[in-house]
C-alpha cells in the first residue's frame, strides 16, 4: 500500500496541502517543535519549524527593543512553511525576503541524516529557502539574522472609495511606490464595500503602511513622492515595532498585551486564494473595470510592492525568482462561511473569473505565482512517470528559471521521491523507475 508523508508546521496552508490527501497518508506534525533561541550578541536567532511568527517576534522582544525579523503580518503562520517557502512581510522593501536572512537550517533527509548547512552542502541549503521544505526533507529548525528596528516606527491606514479618487491613488501608488524610501512599505487592499445607495456596493481602496522611523520623516518622504494621498500627521501613529506587529495583525495596541503573539489560535473560514506579479503598471481603464468586477462580488485583492532591496537580490539568490522588473505582487482572496458544494463553487467562480480578467495585465511566460499563497489551480502532479513535465507547469509559475535546479537538488538528495506532495519538486525523469511508493 502506498503512503504518502504530509509535514506540517504551522498548517497556514491555504490548498490544505501538508494535511490533505485522496490516498493513504501520515502527518509529521511539527506543531510542538518550537523553542527559540535568541542571541542578541550575535543578532542571531534559531527557531524551531513548529514555532509561529507571533512567538518568534515575542521572543526577540523579550531580549531586545531594537532588534526584529522580516517576516509575515499574520502571527499564527508556522515558521517553517513560511521559511521554506520564501517568506516576506511589511519590510522587504528594507531586508529582503525571510529567507535572504536565513543563514543555517536543521534537516532530516530520506536517509534519516540530520543534516546542517555544512553537512547538507550548499546546493541543499540553497533549495530549502524558497524552493518548499517539504520536497527534499523535514526541516527542524532554521537560523536566521536578526535586523535592526527603530525605537519607534510609523504606521498608517487610510481609506479611499471611489468618489474620493481611488482610481487615480491606485494609478500613481504604481508609478511611484518603487522609488520612494526603502523603509516605506504601502500595502494597498481593493475590496467591494457597501456603497452610499442602499444595496449597491462599491469598491475601496485601502492604503495601508509601515515606516521604519518618526512619523516627521514619513510626511516628509510622502509630500515629495505621493503628495496625492494626502497623509496627514492624524493619520500617523508612531509605536515600537512590536506594538505594529500587534498593530498589523489587528489587535488593539493600547489594551492588547505582546503575550497576545504566543497565542496559536485562529479564526479559520472557507476561503481560496490566488496571486499574481505585476511588471507594467495596470491603465486607469483597466483599474476602472477592475473596479467595476470587484463592487459586483465578494472578492479583493491586495497589492504587495517591491522595488528596494528585493531589486538588488539576484533572481538566482534562492529558488524564489521574482526580484527586479515587479512592481508588487497581487494576492486574490475570497472568504466566505456557508457550507455546501454550491456556495463553494459560487465563490470560488468569482475568485478565479477575477482572476481570469487581469491576465492582460500580469506577468506571462510563465505566469508568476508565490509558493505560499500555494494553489492547486495552476498544476498538481500524481508523481507517476510524467511527473518532470507535471511539475513543471507550476514549478515554473512559482520558481522561474530555478525550477530545473531545484529538479537537480531533488534528485540528488530524494531520488526515490520519499518527500512528495501534489505540488512537489518532481526528479529528473530517468530517475522515476526508481521511486518507491
């Protein structure tokens, strides 16, 4: 009887692929793996896979003020898928991906080796940051580099409908995003809100950031390079990086306590997402239809930006390819809470028909996807003997020109395929006779 291993950390899996499966299969769950060790002398740290980002940025504060990590906005998230898969959050435009500052990592092979950086070698160590723990091994723990954080940063959320120029906002925030201050990072969120008419909704804009210094600075870097927005010092509220850790993730920063981030608990919905690079700023006739699409349903969609460091890293660095040439990244998402077969394909038919509408717009040959916002949608193998060419429809959405270097690394440390999932790193294909079930 064949069985197929699942590994989970954290089980922030959006397609349910380190816990799902339609054959016979085990968990290795990493939930409970999950000490942290932080070295402010060394500005190093060394996490567990089963820990959550919430814990990881609790601990680094408890031994520093000054020190941070560049990673997700979502506490609950596990370390290590987020880790493996490329990993990024409110300041890669300042320190790159998660995985840029990954300098070590623990991982038990096909052979029941628990390998370092130096045992495994640097072909392994490269394919683990970004290329998905879960084909080539467990991943136990990663080390990673601690980053310096002000003592006080600046956030900001403000909204925008469409009668107050949030067409134009968006328009500009494209043209403009990638030149202002590599300590700025604006998340724009477009979503269907209710409009002014009863029964008729609309679309908002939201514009959210995170700066790393005083509010002062921020006003002045926005009067120059974003004027239209329209930042007010009101608008600004200056705190500690990790009060906006609690801050992005939605907890009242005045009465909610850091130990909040230790909590593993979250609310989980029915939902699906999508993502998408984008090169060429989007048209303003574009972003109107986009606009109108959105105020019909129920789905969003937020625009990531890049530009800064993630422009200095070459595309080669680690399997993760999409650097220099994007100017953010888009993530589709559609959640919803009734059960049932209809209302699933009613929602996610909205999903993907967004999602169909902005292929003008997007990155092509291939079209660009990010691992972490994993979706079975683009391509799924049955790891059988077509399994290269299988793998190599989604591989190539989320890893570029390094899908046939992690294949090589892939054959080199699991040629008989141990560690696969619907949408793992496949082997060369003369290896394939040799693959276990």
């Amino acid at each position: 009887m064949k069985i197929q291993l699942k590994i989970r950390s954290g089980g922030h899996d959006y397609d349910g692929i380190s816990y799902v499966s339609n054959q016979t299969f085990i968990i290795v769950d990493m939930f409970n793996l999950r000490n942290i060790d932080v070295n402010v002398v060394t500005e190093t740290a060394v996490v567990q896979a089963g820990a959550t980002l919430g814990e990881l940025y609790y601990r680094i504060w408890e031994k520093s003020k000054v020190h941070g990590f560049p990673a997700g906005v979502c506490p609950t998230v596990g370390v290590g898928g987020h880790l493996s898969g490329g990993g990024y959050g409110n300041m890669l435009r300042k320190f790159g991906l998660s995985v840029d500052n990954v300098i070590d990592a623990r991982i038990v092979n096909a052979k029941g080796e628990v390998l370092d950086r130096r045992a495994m070698g640097e072909d392994l160590f490269w394919a683990i940051r970004g290329g998905g723990g879960g084909s080539f091994g467990v991943i136990l723990s990663y080390t990673i580099k601690l980053v310096k954080v002000p003592k006080i940063v600046t956030v900001f959320r403000v909204m925008r409908s469409l009668d107050e120029n949030a067409i134009d906002l968006v328009h500009k925030y494209q043209l403009v995003m990638g030149k202002l201050d590599n300590e700025l990072f604006i998340r724009v969120l477009l979503q269907p809100v209710s409009g002014k008419v009863n029964g008729m909704k609309t679309m908002r804009a939201s514009f959210t950031a995170m700066f790393l210094g005083d509010s002062n600075r921020l006003l002045n870097i926005l009067k120059t390079g974003f004027p239209e927005l329209g930042i007010q010092k009101s608008d600004c509220f200056e705190m500690s990086w990790i009060k906006s850790v609690l801050w992005w993730a939605n907890f009242d920063t005045n009465s909610t306590s850091e130990k909040q981030l230790l909590s593993r608990k979250s609310n989980v919905n029915f939902m699906k997402r999508k993502s998408d690079y984008v090169q060429t700023p989007i048209p303003k006739a574009g972003l109107e239809l986009l606009a109108k699409m959105i105020a019909v349903g129920n789905a969003g969609l937020v625009l990531n930006p890049y530009g800064g460091k993630m422009s200095e890293i070459p595309t080669t660095a680690v399997p993760f390819p999409h650097r220099a040439g994007n100017i953010y990244k888009i993530q589709y998402s559609i959640t919803w809470h009734e059960s049932g077969l209809a209302a699933e394909n009613n929602y996610l038919n909205q999903l993907r028909s967004l999602h169909e509408f902005m292929t003008p717009y997007v990155s092509k040959s291939p079209r660009g996807a990010y691992l972490n916002y994993r979706d079975v949608e683009i391509g799924t193998t049955d790891n059988g003997k077509n399994s290269y060419n299988e793998g190599k429809v989604y591989g190539e959405c989320y890893f570029g020109p390094n899908f046939d270097r992690l294949v090589k690394v892939k054959t080199a440390v699991d040629p008989e395929n141990f560690f696969r999932n619907e949408q793992s790193i496949p082997v060369m294909p003369s290896s394939q006779g040799r693959r276990v079930g």
